[in-house]
C-alpha cells in the first residue's frame, strides 16, 4: 500500500482519545483485525515552537519500529501530499463500532 515517498494520516482512537498520526507505511496485519503502522514521520519544521501534543506523541512512540491497530479503532486514513503535526485529541464526540469476534449461541448451527 505504500512506497517511500507516500505519507499516510493514520486517525484512531485510543484509550478515549483520538491519534492523528503521520506514517509513511501502512498494511493490513497477518494478526487478524489489525492494520500494522511504521515508519512515523513527526514534523521537524515545528523545532522554534515546541507543539506539547506532538511531543507527547513523539515520547510515547519513541523506539518503537510498528503498532498494531485494532481495526475497529481507526477512524480514517488518507494519503496526503506532505506531513503535518502529529497530535492527540479528545474523544468526546465518538463512540468505537462493538465489534465481537467470539460467536454466539446462535451462531452454532446444532447438527442431528
């Protein structure tokens, strides 16, 4: 889905909040119901004024190579021209999709 020069938006909810991420990599996960991200690109040209939001995000993903999504978490992903700032925002106004991946009683079919 990706070649070097692509940069992906990558908005999902976490912990009740929302992620807008900027990645240069993004898949679909061998880890069923996960997309995989990696390769995040933070705004560097924001260096004279200190954005705390991006730098947050900068220090929670600092080390780590890829995330794995839960599918059902991601609210949107556009490919875009160039990257922005990276930023966590409130949740308040979205509610995560129930998703069940465990069957239940009416999904067994009773063999006589």
């Amino acid at each position: 889905m990706a070649s070097s020069s692509e940069i992906y938006k990558v908005t999902f909810l976490n912990k009740g909040k929302v992620y807008e991420l900027f990645v240069r990599q993004v898949y679909q996960s061998d880890l069923y119901g996960f997309i995989e991200v990696e390769d995040y690109v933070f705004d560097e040209a924001s260096q004279v004024v200190v954005d705390t939001s991006e730098e947050k995000l900068k220090n929670e993903f600092s080390g780590v190579r890829r995330s794995f999504i839960p599918i059902q978490s991601v609210i949107r992903i556009d490919e875009v021209e160039k990257s922005g700032i990276s930023k966590i925002s409130s949740g308040d106004n979205i509610t995560p999709l129930p998703v069940s991946f465990v069957g239940g009683k009416a999904d067994h079919v009773k063999n006589d």
